[in-house]
C-alpha cells in the first residue's frame, strides 16, 4: 500500500504507562502505507513516569522493532499542579506541529490517542481519508476487555450504547448535519482525534485542563466553523480498567458502570425530551442564520443583546461556527438537564422516535 500523501504525527500523552505503551506503539509500527523507507512520526511525552515506561520505550526502539517509525519522546517533569494529560496532550501536539511546521507540512495531520489503546492497522489511514471531507474528526471509542468478559457489565455497555444511539436517531430526525451523516458514533475524545496542524495552530491549540481537554479542543474547532466527523470507518480499542491514569477519564466511567452492575447504584441519564429540546432549539438557530434572521428574530430565540456581542455574528463563517457560540451561550442558563434511570430513559427515546415515525407517515 503506498504511503499517504499527507504527512502525519501522532501524539501521545503517557504516565506511567511501561506495560501498555510499547503494544500501542507496536500497532503503530504496523499501519498500513508506512515502512522503513517512509516512517510514521511519532511524538510521546513521558508525563513524570516512575514506572520505566522511558526505558520500556527505548529498549523496543533499539530492538528494532520500531523501524517504521520516526519516534521522538520527551521527557517531561510538570509540576504537581500541571501533571495531567491536559498539559502533557498539549505539549505532545504542539511538538507534532512544530516537526510538521519545521519540515514545511503546515497542512499535514495531527493525531492523537491515548497510551492504553489499541488500534487497527488502518486507523492513520481512515483518519486521513475521512479529513477529507471535515475538519477535525473523532474515532469511535470501544471497549476492550482484554479477555476478561462479564456477561452482566457487557450486557449494560451495550444498553449503555442503544441510549446514544437513540440520541442520534432524534438527532438525525430533528436536525441532521450534513457534513456528519448517518452511521455515525457519538465519540470524540482523546482516545482518537484527528485534525489538521494548520487549524490547530488557528484555534490556539488544546486547552491544557485536567479534565475534557479533548473536548474543549474540538468545540474550538467547531465554533471557528469546522465540521465534526464521527466516521465510523476510525474506531480504537480502550481499556476497560477501572483504575486510570486521567482524572475524569474512561476508567472513572469503567469504574462508575462496574458499580451498577456489581452494587445496584444508580445509573442516570439525561431524559429524551432533553434532547429534544436542545435538537430542535439547535435547528432554530441554524435556520434562522440560514436565513440571515436580525437580531431581533435572535432575540426570541433567547439571545440577548451582549449574546449576540459574544457570538459576534459577523464574524461567524458559517452556521456551525454560529449554532455552536449561541448554544453555548444559551446552555449556560439552562440549567442540569433532568436525568432518569436507563431503563426509563430508553424507553422514552424509543417512543420519541416512534412517535416521529408516525407523524412522517402521516
């Protein structure tokens, strides 16, 4: 397979991280269009490891086990306060783009995942076809067991999965984007992201934050107008543990449902005619910047003079760049959404959408 045409550099935070790293960087060696002759950029910061994940590193590259890779590791000691995958996901990035920029590649790819994952031999190539039509992509995230199932906790991950599959089937009947059609998934975190080095550089890069630094980078993106993919062609395998490296991250979640299962404790959700009213009030403001609305039709949508000063509508070089300030702004005083059970919360999304049936069929 020849190699892609745009340059890429993949990102990776790690913390203590000796057993897990050297299996993802393995799948790396292996993706497909790359070789000895045309290697994959790889930029890893070692985030205060204490572990021997720096030498674990090193002895797989001089095993040469690594040849199809162009691997730099940092070696980074942040202070306490700033020793979290917000500061060492930012650090990895802006190497990524420096080593782009250096080598005159602006427009080449940034990627990024998570040190635990696990990937297919196609992911740096799905990553790019997908760029294609979008500005930032998100991999789909699916949990890896590593051969340790549980009936029970599988069995709710899934009724975990038929919600936000639900979700996105009002979505896809109230408002559906075109840049992101159906099939889609739902995820865009650090586990898997995709974007050009140019456009990060644009939106001031990732927000160096403890926690949901993956999401603050992608809603930067999307309100300097970028579209959002959830190409279900990019998905990465991530770890089921429940004991993390992130604050905040997906074993805080693994931990949370394994809970649920094994103890009883609740699992709530927000209820369906919340997204019912977020879908339709996001279509509002879509349509109305579509037809070029004045600020007075905004008004009525619940935008007031100073929100529309913060948006800055003149500024907005499409309706995704607007619908995602103003939502922004609007979701500030709205307030927690009202949340339920999973049980309750399935079966009223699966009635919102009969329902919806219905009426087309009227």
């Amino acid at each position: 397979m020849p190699a892609p045409s745009r340059p890429a550099v993949v990102c990776i935070p790690a913390r203590n991280e000796a057993e897990r790293l050297p299996r993802l960087l393995r799948a790396l060696a292996a993706q497909d269009g790359f070789s000895v002759d045309a290697p994959l950029k790889v930029v890893i910061v070692s985030n205060n490891c204490t572990d021997g994940t720096v030498e674990a590193v090193r002895a797989l590259d001089a095993s040469g086990a690594l040849d199809t890779l162009a691997l730099r590791l940092i070696e980074a000691t942040f202070a306490a306060a700033e020793a979290h995958v917000g500061t060492a996901r930012r650090r990895a990035l802006d190497a990524g783009a420096d080593w782009l920029e250096r080598e005159g590649a602006p427009e080449g790819v940034l990627l990024t995942t998570d040190a635990d994952a696990r990937l297919s031999p196609g992911w740096v190539t799905a990553n790019l076809r997908a760029l294609e039509t979008a500005e930032i992509v998100g991999g789909r995230l699916v949990i890896d067991d590593e051969g340790a199932t549980d009936p029970a906790l599988a069995a709710f991950h899934a009724r975990v999965e038929r919600y936000w599959v639900g979700v996105r089937a009002l979505e896809d009947a109230l408002d559906p984007p075109p840049h992101d059609p159906a099939p889609r998934h739902g995820d865009h975190t650090g586990g898997s992201l995709a974007l050009r080095a140019s456009l990060y550089r644009a939106v001031g890069g990732l927000p160096p934050l403890p926690r949901g630094e993956d999401n603050a980078l992608v809603g930067a993106v999307q309100r300097a107008g970028g579209r959002l993919r959830h190409c279900p062609d990019v998905s990465v395998l991530v770890s089921a543990r429940t004991a993390g490296r992130a604050e905040g991250g997906m074993a805080t979640e693994m931990l949370r449902r394994a809970r649920v299962v094994r103890a009883g404790e609740a699992y709530r959700l927000p209820v369906a005619s919340h997204w019912e009213r977020v879908i339709l009030r996001r279509a509002a403001l879509r349509r109305a910047y579509r037809e070029g609305a004045a600020p007075a039709a905004l008004q009525t949508l619940g935008l007031d003079a100073e929100d529309l000063a913060a948006i800055d509508l003149a500024a907005c070089p499409n309706d995704i760049a607007f619908v995602e300030r103003a939502h922004a702004r609007l979701e500030t005083r709205d307030g927690p959404a009202p949340e339920c059970g999973l049980d309750e919360a399935l079966a009223a999304l699966d009635a919102s959408l009969a329902a919806l049936r219905r009426d087309r069929a009227a």
